[in-house]
C-alpha cells in the first residue's frame, strides 16, 4: 500500500532516527537499515530514494563503516548527509580530508544553486562575512544550518558541482544532478538548520517523486488487516499496564478482531492508587474490550517481602509477572498469539550509540512465554515512533489522559520504596504520588514534564508537628524532562507549586514529615532512585 518509500542508511549518527521521522512527518514512509545491510535486502525495500546518514566515523580511517556500493547503480536518487557526503566523495572518486578549520554549530550557508535541492530555501541577505569580501558586489542567498564536521571535501567526484558553501566549507554541498545524487555537509534533520524540513522535503517530493501517502489512518486500515489474516480463526492475548504502548496495541487489536482478543491486566500489588480501576474503566467502557483482571497483589507481595536489592526486585516481579500471565493466558482456549507493544526504536538494528541506560537496569519482558506457549508475536507498533504512537492512539480515539500518561515502571513503586516493600510504605507512596501529579496537573505542568512521582525514603527524620517531636519519613519528589528517557534534566517546577506538594504532602500523609526535591540530572543519576 505504501509505495513510495525512503530508506535511510544508517552510519552511527545520533541523528539517524530524527531523518527517518523527518521523512514520515511527510506522510512518506521510512525505514531504517544498518549501513552495511546486504544489498538485496535494500533491493528488496524498493525505495524511491535513499538518505545516507552522518556518523562519527572518517571515511579514509581503518575500518570505517562503508555500504555496498552497488546503491549508487540502482538509478534512484541518494541523498548523503555529513558522514555520508564525504562517503559519496570517497567512493565515488572524490577526496576527502582533515578539514584545516573543523565546523561545529551554526553556520551561514551561502547557496550558489537553489534550482532544486534548495529551491524555496534561501532569503536574500547582506554578509558581513568573509564570502562578501572575496564576492562584494554580488547578492548572497543564504540560510542558517547546523554544521558538525572535521573533514571536508577536496576534490569531487566525476559529474558533481558544488550548490552550496560556508566560509568554512568551499562545498558545504554538491550535486550530480544527473543521477539525481546529493550532498550536505551539515544536518538539514535537526531544528537548527533552519529550513531543514523544506530541504527534506525537497528531496522527497521534487527529486525523488514521492505521494504523500502514510497516514495514521492508511496505516491503521493496513495494520488491522494485516492482523485479520494472521490470526484467522485464532484467539490473542495482550498483558496490559495502562501504560500507552499496551493500551494503543490492545485497542488496534481490538479494532481488528474484536473479542478474538482477550487482554490481561495483573495487579502486581505495587501499582499506583486506583490504577487497575482506572485502566479497567477506560477499556472495557470505551472501547468493550475483554479484560481479566487478575489480583495477584499478595503473591508479588510475599515475594518482595524483605527484599532491598532493585535488581532482585526487578528481577522477582518480571518473573512473577510471566507465571501469573501464562496461567490466566492458558486458561484461553485456541489461543495462538500475543500482542506486545514493541516501538521502532526497540527493533531497529542500529549502529548508533547506545547510552548505557539501556542496559543499566534490566526492564522485564515476556519472552519466555512465547517459548513455552507456543505463542506467536503481533507486534503492530513496531514500525512507528513514540509520537507517532501517540498519533495513532488519538485516531482510535483514546482519551488525552491515557495517550499523555507519563511512562510508568514495569517493577512500579517497588522501585521507588526505596528498600523494603511493605503494604504500609506503599500506602505512604501511594498518597504521597497522587498529591504530587495533582498539583502538578493544577499547575499545568503534567504536559510540559516527562515524569514526575513521589519516592520514598529509607530514612528517618527529626519534625515538629504542634507541640510534639515527630520521627517520621521523608519523601522525595522527582520531575524530569526529557525527550526519551535516556537523557533527563531535572524539571524547573515553580518553587510555589514545589511548596504546595510538600505542604500537601506533610499535612495530609499520616507518617511523613520532612520533603525534599532532586535536582540530579540523568547522567550522572537516573530517573528512577532504584
Ligand atoms: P532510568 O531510571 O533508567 O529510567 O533512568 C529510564 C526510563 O525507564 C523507566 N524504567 C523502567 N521501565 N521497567 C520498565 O518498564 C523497569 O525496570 C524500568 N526502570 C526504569 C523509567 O521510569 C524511565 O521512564
């Protein structure tokens, strides 16, 4: 159904991701592959063009990560952006080297050919650079673009011209018009470059012929049907949390084969307060679903008991979970299949850099039921972006509130009851958290924050609350901002509203006396305090 396609080769560029959801805001779809993907699979993709990403390496270093080169025959356009600019240099017969002046950052670029790549992209303006010297009389076409380079280009290959320079640069970018092959020197993905987007689009439409065809509606048609004929006559089942990953799944599940679908909800016992209510309501009232609730609170429970470690935690609820899912999952009949909310960045073989948090702390996951079931996967999130999640959960019509949650732990608050898991310093938590999103929901700040939440604290502090000495416990309160949780800042939250949580926090929590707020960033500390 989606015909017109663009591939991006992926070189280790931070970026990589940012190019293919650039190609999608287009409504043209995009994949990802790793650079050194076998030409027959890229063959095999068909796409209407391709962009070759940046990445840390340089091309004329031992080792350095080149495609096969057979994507410069395919006869469609190609698009090489910093890494891949010089890599199109090197094996094109260009050169490339050591760039005297390395460029980092903002940089004035001065086209010389706005004819297609750039065509709409420039404003006239007057330089007071060192281009207006060498060129005083003539009228410059510039615009403003993100550079992050240490080599350049000396010499170009065969059929190329430059279109584009910085004072830096002599060829911040060059074409062969012929075969439809471009080049920058600098990242039209990033919001910096101003008019990135237009030069995306450029070369999506105008070079490579593209219709603007992926839209969350096309794509929920194709995926409920694609569902449909999978699964037949079989029944599946889908663990959800209320987080927003497995909820958009269940409900296009749902959409595609009604009450063949039977999703599960465990209450593990460290769940926030009126959560499973909440999730319930919202599923079974909205949108009819199927939902077996299964309470195994006191069994999470026992097994936490007296357990400190945030690993073994991790470790006891993720299996507890499995044994508890696959015993209600067995009890369906003809059951074959199960629906998992995996993302696209979960799934794409990338070369980039992965920061260590996504391995610090190991995140449950059900694999081990598929083995011993027999089950097969539905994954019909796994090609799209968190955004784009979000996107496709407002078409199935799915109410803000579940479509904005902040993400939530698969471990939950046993992660954030800092030491020992008990009922009552859950019950701690769990009004101390609903007073800390309330107010943050007042404020009109939920939207802004990546995830705010109460911790508690294994210690024990000195208050005085009338005319008694108390000894009580502490609560931390965490805000973060952050764009996917592998990076986070700590969230600026207005000290009037900081002071109303603690003021609600003290007055209304029986056993807490003392609040506090982390001001850590992620690195060096993580989200969660375990
Ligand atoms: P950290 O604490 O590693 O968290 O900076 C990054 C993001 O991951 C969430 N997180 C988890 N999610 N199982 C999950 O499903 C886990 O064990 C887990 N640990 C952390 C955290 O809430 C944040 O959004």
């Amino acid at each position: 159904m989606f015909e017109d396609k663009i591939l991006v080769l992926d070189f280790g560029s931070q970026y990589t991701q940012l190019i293919a959801r650039r190609v999608r805001e287009n409504s043209v779809y995009s994949e990802i592959l790793p650079y050194n993907a076998p030409f027959e699979k890229i063959a095999a993709f068909k796409p209407k063009g391709i962009i070759l990403s940046g990445g840390p390496s340089s091309v004329y270093s031992k080792g350095s990560p080149l495609p096969d080169i057979k994507i410069f025959t395919m006869g469609i356009p190609i698009l090489g952006i910093c890494y891949g600019m010089q890599l199109m240099a090197h094996l094109l017969g260009g050169r490339v080297a050591k760039a005297v002046k390395r460029e980092y950052g903002r940089a004035e670029l001065i086209i010389d050919d706005d004819s297609d790549l750039f065509q709409g992209v420039s404003e006239l303006r007057t330089l007071a650079s060192a281009s207006r010297r060498r060129r005083p009389n003539s009228e410059l076409r510039t615009t403003v673009v993100w550079m992050s380079h240490g080599d350049r280009i000396e010499k170009y290959p065969e059929g190329f011209t430059s279109i584009a320079h910085t004072d830096n640069s002599p060829v911040a970018a060059m074409a062969n018009k012929k075969k439809n092959f471009y080049a920058l020197q600098f990242h039209p993905e990033v919001v910096h470059t101003e008019k990135g987007r237009e030069i995306l689009k450029n070369f999506i439409f105008n070079i490579c012929g593209c219709s603007p065809t992926w839209t969350m509606r096309s794509f929920i048609e194709t995926e409920k049907e694609r569902i449909r004929k999978l699964v037949g006559n079989k029944k599946v089942v889908c663990g959800i949390s209320g987080g927003v990953d497995s909820s958009v799944t269940a409900v296009l599940v749902h959409e595609a084969i009604g009450d063949a679908l039977t999703c599960i909800f465990v209450d593990n016992g460290v769940l926030r307060q009126d959560e499973a209510k909440k999730v319930e309501q919202m599923l079974k009232k909205s949108f009819h679903m199927k939902i077996k609730y299964v309470d195994a609170s006191e069994r999470f429970l026992k097994k936490l008991k007296g357990v400190k470690d945030p690993e073994r935690k991790r470790k006891i609820i993720g299996n507890e979970f499995i044994k508890v899912f696959e015993d209600e999952a067995m009890k369906i009949k003809n059951v074959s299949f199960l629906a998992q909310g995996t993302l696209y960045p979960d799934v794409i073989e990338s070369t980039s850099f992965k920061g260590p948090s996504a391995t610090i702390k190991s995140h449950h996951n059900v694999g081990g039921l598929l083995k011993k079931m027999k089950l097969k996967l539905i994954e019909p999130l796994r090609e799209l972006f968190k955004d784009e999640v979000r996107v496709l959960g407002r078409e199935l019509g799915m109410p803000d509130e579940t479509i904005n949650r902040h993400p939530f732990p698969g471990p939950g608050l046993a992660i954030r009851c800092i030491s020992d898991v008990t009922k009552e310093r859950l019950t701690i938590l769990r009004k101390a958290d609903v007073i800390v999103l309330d107010e943050i929901k007042k404020a009109g700040l939920y939207n802004k924050i990546w995830q705010a939440f109460a911790v508690l604290l294994p210690v024990k502090s000195v208050g005085v609350m009338g005319d008694e000495r108390t000894y009580d416990n502490v609560i931390a309160v965490r805000g973060v901002t952050s764009v996917d949780g592998m990076t986070a800042d700590w969230a600026q939250i207005p000290c009037e509203v900081l002071g109303r949580i603690s003021n609600r926090i003290i007055n209304e929590v029986k056993g807490v006396n003392r609040v506090v707020y982390d001001i850590s960033s992620k690195p060096p500390s993580t989200i969660e305090w375990e």
